[in-house]
C-alpha cells in the first residue's frame, strides 16, 4: 500500500491535495484494492457545492458501489473526464491519473480534521 506523505486522508479512504484553494480528490490506494476492478466512477457535476462529510461521487466495481465523500467544503471546480472511458486508471494509479474531482475550497481549516499519512496508514492497518 502506498501513503503519500503530500496530502491528507478521511475516514472514508478519500485523499486530498490541496494547491492554493484548490483541492483534488481521489480515493486511496487502500478503497480501491478493497473495491477490486473499478468498471465506472460517476462524477460529481462542475459548480456542484459540497459539504465536507457529504456523498458527491460514486465508484462501481465489480464488487460493489461506494459512495466518494468530500474531504472538505467547496465548489467543484473540475472532474476527470478520463474516467468515463477508463475507470480503472483509479485502481492503476489511484494517486495520480485516477483522481476524481477538484474543488475550490471555502475554509482551508477543515484540512485540520483530517489525517496525515502516518495516522491514515495507522487507521488502515487496525482494520
């Protein structure tokens, strides 16, 4: 499993990168070896306002649907529109290629209810 050090981690296994007030957001390396072969990721709208904690997304794999939640508040900014014709660049590169939206983020300070690498990679491995 991978834990980038950049970025911090939810409860529900979403990552966040933030540049500025802008926010992109993926799933982990962990959500998506849980989920197996992801086949469609379904977008949240551009201009779409999001409440920290609140489902905007959804994965499907083979296994099972799972809802992506935002890891802090904001105006969806851009999605990746890759993922229509290649869901599964989240299961190749869930850190890179395979994020999923970007938001404008209106409080930076919900970034501080978040984990860092260590207590993600704490949190995964008690489960």
């Amino acid at each position: 499993m991978q834990y980038p050090t950049d970025r911090k981690y939810s409860q529900e296994h979403e990552w966040v990168v933030v540049d500025g007030d802008t926010a992109r957001v993926g799933i982990t390396d962990y959500a998506q070896d849980s989920l197996g072969d992801i086949v469609f990721v379904q977008v949240p709208d551009v201009g779409l306002e999001v409440v920290a904690g609140s489902s905007c997304a959804e994965v499907e794999s083979t296994k099972s649907v799972s809802e992506i939640y935002s890891p802090v508040s904001g105006k969806v900014a851009a999605v990746n529109e890759a993922l229509a014709d290649e869901p599964e660049r989240v299961n190749r590169d869930p850190y890179g290629d395979g994020w999923i939206f970007t938001l404008t983020m209106v409080d930076a300070s919900e970034l501080d209810a978040l984990m860092d690498a260590a207590a993600y990679q704490h949190l995964v491995e008690q489960a």
